[in-house]
C-alpha cells in the first residue's frame, strides 16, 4: 500500500501531486485489474471514475459476465470493507440496515442493542436490486443520498467512503420490480458490462479453469480515497463546458423549448438536474485518471451515455419503433453543438 499526500499540505500542491500520483499508478491499477479481469474496459474505467469521485453506480449485464468478480475485485484493490447483500423478493429493510434484539447483561437485565447491517460497509454490492419490493428498495435512498442510516430511533453514519454498486439483469423480468425513478436518479452512471469477444472469453475459460486464483496486491485504501474525492473537487471547470453539460440534460425533455422532434417522439421523461451534475462530476474524474488537472468537452461527451441511459425514460412509441436509450442519447450528442 502506498504513502498517503497529507490533505494539509497546500491545496494547489495537494491537486498537483494527487494528478501525478494518478498518472503514475494508472499502470500499475490496470496491471493489477488484469490479473483478474478481462475486456470490459469501459465499464473498468467507468467504475474507477464513480468510486474516484464517490458516486453510486447501476451495473446492468446478464447472468454469467463476471459483474459481481469486477466490484468484488475494486474493492480489494482499494482495501475497503465489502458486503454482499443478495436482493430477493423475501428480503426485509431490516436485512440491509439492521435490527434491534433483546439482550440479558451479566445483572440479568434485559436491554435492546442495535445489531448493524451489511449496509455499513464501504462497499455494498446489492446484487440483482431489482428482485426485491420497492419497500426494500426505499431501504437504500437514505444511505445513498446522505451517508447515514435512520435505525432504532437514531441516526447512525455510514463508514467514508460509502459505495452501492447494484447489479441488475436486464433480460429477466419476471419476478423483478422496476427500480423507482428517484432511485435511479441516485445511481451517477449506468454502466453496461456486454458479451466479451472471442478471444477474451477463451483467456477467461483459459484462467477460470486454472486451480489457483492470482492475488491482488491492494494499491489504495480509505484515506486515500477521501483525499481524492477532496482533490476531485477542486478540479477547474469552464463556463461553457458546464453550460454543455447543462444543454445535453435539457435537452432530453419532452415539451420544452427547443427540444428536438426526436425527443418530443420518443421520450415520455428526460434527465433531470442531477444528469448534468454526473456529467460534470464523471467529467472531473476522468480527467484525473488520464493525469489532466483540467476537464474538457470529450470528457463530459465520453460519459454521456453512462449518466443519461438510466434517466431518460423512452416512449410507448420508441418501444415499438424498437429504438433503444442508448440510440436516443447518441442523438442528442449529435444534435446539441459543442462548445
């Protein structure tokens, strides 16, 4: 585990060193994500930029794609405390966050104690989220929006950094329940993990069927992932980078002044505040992991469809016409002029 920068230092010698420190262990974090994970580089980098700038993030891929190894292993990477949570239809808000139970101390008296969840962890992973009522759902929004959890009358804080990295399948629907528009809104990206190529599936049979799993060598941990939230914060941005963001957002919503016909047709809700906020957010992260202290208009496009395919909500008509979110975004991309 390497040195932590002491966030006491000078701020502008603390943002300097952190994108140095970046850039030289961008390598090494690859290298160490490599001996466990193949392809998939996109939903990689996504990742690392949402646990870099400490947002929350919606994996969707079907069965069988290794969604579940890739967070276990970003976990292990950064040293931080995992939990699973396994998301059935039977799951209770008291499974995630906790119960109270009676206990008798050594005086025979009996008192209730407050015995913790697997939601206070650094990183959960609530696996198939959408196989459980809402009512459990709605466990989650207090954690992910505030860090903290309201249980037994009090309000207990969450350990920082705090992640919830939710896989879904997006192939099965029976038995599942539509996430709630407010939750995904939470999610800062919707990473897709597809189908690996030819070659990259005979490398993972060739590695799985092996006896011996690679060890990961941990290159990060807590500390220093709230120094680079601290760092990511500061990163500058331009007015009219920012002002990009705020157009592609807007201009994902139906009925509004100059909204595009496509938009008008096939989409029933577009992207709200917290889109744009992503966008810039993932922008800023990004530009760290590639070693810029400095955003730039391919970051935020780079990211567009990771922010927005889980906050636009396509038409009835879109679904007949077979056009997909991810096209609707593409769109916008090409409608909205660059800065």
């Amino acid at each position: 585990m390497t040195d932590r920068d002491p966030l006491e230092d000078n701020p502008f010698d603390t943002e300097r060193l952190a994108v140095q420190r970046l850039r030289n262990s961008r390598r090494t974090i690859d290298e160490q994500l490599r001996r466990v994970l193949v392809g998939q580089n996109e939903a990689i980098e996504q990742l690392l930029i949402a646990m870099f700038v400490g947002g929350h993030c919606l994996i969707t891929g079907a069965p069988g794609l290794a969604k579940t190894l890739l967070v276990r292993t970003l976990a292990q990477l950064f040293h931080l405390e995992f939990r699973r949570i396994q998301f059935t239809p039977d799951l209770m808000p008291s499974d995630i966050i906790g119960t109270e139970i009676l206990q008798e101390d050594e005086n025979q008296k009996r008192h209730l104690k407050f015995v913790r969840g697997p939601i206070f962890a650094n990183v959960v992973l609530a696996d198939e989220i959408n196989r459980t009522p809402p009512k459990t759902q709605a466990a989650l929004l207090e954690a992910m929006q505030e860090h903290q959890v309201t249980a037994a009358g009090q309000r207990l804080p969450l350990p920082h950094p705090f992640f919830v990295l939710a896989t879904q399948n997006p192939i099965e629907m029976e038995g599942t329940y539509p996430l709630p528009e407010a939750q995904l809104d939470r999610f800062l990206f919707n990473v897709v993990v597809d189908y690996l190529n030819e070659d990259d599936e005979v490398e993972v049979v060739r590695r799985t069927t092996r006896r011996s799993a690679p060890q990961l060598e941990p290159l990060f941990d807590a500390a220093d992932l709230a120094a680079f939230h601290e760092v990511t914060s500061r990163v500058p941005v331009g007015d009219p980078i920012v002002r990009y963001a705020v157009r592609l957002a807007a201009a994902s919503r139906p009925g509004q002044t100059g909204t595009p016909d496509f938009i008008t047709e096939w989409v029933s809700w577009g992207a709200g505040l917290r889109a744009a906020q992503s966008l810039i957010l993932g922008a800023k992260g990004r530009a760290l992991l590639q070693g810029r202290s400095h955003v730039s208009v391919e970051d935020v496009r780079a990211l567009a469809l990771p922010a927005l395919r889980h906050r636009i909500l396509p038409s009835y008509r879109a679904e007949a016409d077979g056009v997909t979110v991810d096209r609707i975004v593409q769109q916008l991309l090409a409608h909205v002029p660059t800065p």
